[in-house]
C-alpha cells in the first residue's frame, strides 16, 4: 500500500507514507517520527484516527489506532475498487479452473499453466521488492503512486490465489 497522510504529534505533523493499513493500526514511513508511546492522529483528506505509535525505527512506526477504521475509506477511490474487483475476478477464475479440473489426482498447479502456489509466492515477492524499491524515491509515488497501489493489489491477489492453491491441494489430497 502507499498512500501519503499527514502524521500529526505533540511537536507538530508531517508527511507519512502509509506502507500498510489495517482496521486496528498502520505502519507509516516517514523522515520525522514521533517515539513508541506518544498519541498521534493520522490524517489523509478529511479523514483522521487517532492511536499511539507502538514502535519506531528506520524511518518506520507501527501505529495502533484508538477506534476501528474502514481501510477501503482510506484508499484512493479507483484503487479501492480496482483491488476488489481484481481480487474477485481472480478468485473467481482460480475457482472457475478448479471446478473444471476435477480429477482424482493429487496437483499442485495453480492454472493450466504448471506455475505452482510456491512459484506464485515467489514471484509476489520478487514484486514486492520491485515495489519497495520504487516507493523509496519520493518523486516515483508522486508521479507514480496509483500505479504503486496497483502493484500492491496485485501481489495480494498473488497472495491470495497462492494460498487458494494450497487449500485446493490440501482438499485434493
């Protein structure tokens, strides 16, 4: 996930990168962070939540939020759609691919095409580090960042079919 927020803290606020969000808490990038302990808000648009930074180091900070928040809410408009939508669409195809597979046979192919669940989390990860990498030119997520959201959605699909994969082998067996 990059989406820029403003971190907001006792000494005044600043630009954060939100490498990750979930209902509870974030983990944040940023150049100037607030220690483990001190109340902050989160801040993207109209949007706030307030929590406390849980820890702090290398230009990074867990936080956990006060309230629940809704994630989809904090996402750009079309990314937000476009995740769930790809997400969908995958699963449904994998599902699709299954139901016309059935056989007797143990397999651990995710499609037709003999790539494998363990292959599958492998080139996830080799994205991700493609990702990262470009998230850490501040002038790559200003021109870039939807596109940076993009890449995010797609390895959690790629996440997510992986382990479809391995569930449908496990069932299989």
């Amino acid at each position: 996930m990059f989406v820029m927020a403003s971190l907001a803290a006792r000494e005044g606020s600043a630009p954060v990168k939100v490498r990750n969000l979930s209902s509870t808490g974030a983990l944040v990038e940023g150049g100037v962070l607030p220690s483990p302990g001190e109340p902050v808000s989160l801040l993207r648009g109209a949007l706030r939540v307030d929590g406390n930074v849980v820890w702090c180091r290398s230009g990074k900070a867990g936080l956990r939020f006060d309230a629940v928040v809704n994630v989809s809410d904090w996402l750009p408009r079309s990314i937000a759609q476009s995740r769930n939508q790809q997400s969908e669409d995958l699963i449904s195809h994998f599902k699709a691919d299954v139901v016309t597979r059935q056989t007797a046979f143990k397999y651990n192919d995710v499609a037709p095409s003999g790539i494998n669940a363990a292959e599958v989390r492998a080139l996830a990860a080799e994205l991700q580090g493609l990702s990262d990498s470009l998230a850490d030119d501040d002038l790559v997520i200003i021109r870039h960042g939807e596109k940076l959201q993009v890449i995010d959605a797609v390895i959690q699909a790629l996440d997510k079919l992986a382990g479809l994969s391995a569930l449908e082998v496990a069932k299989a067996s």
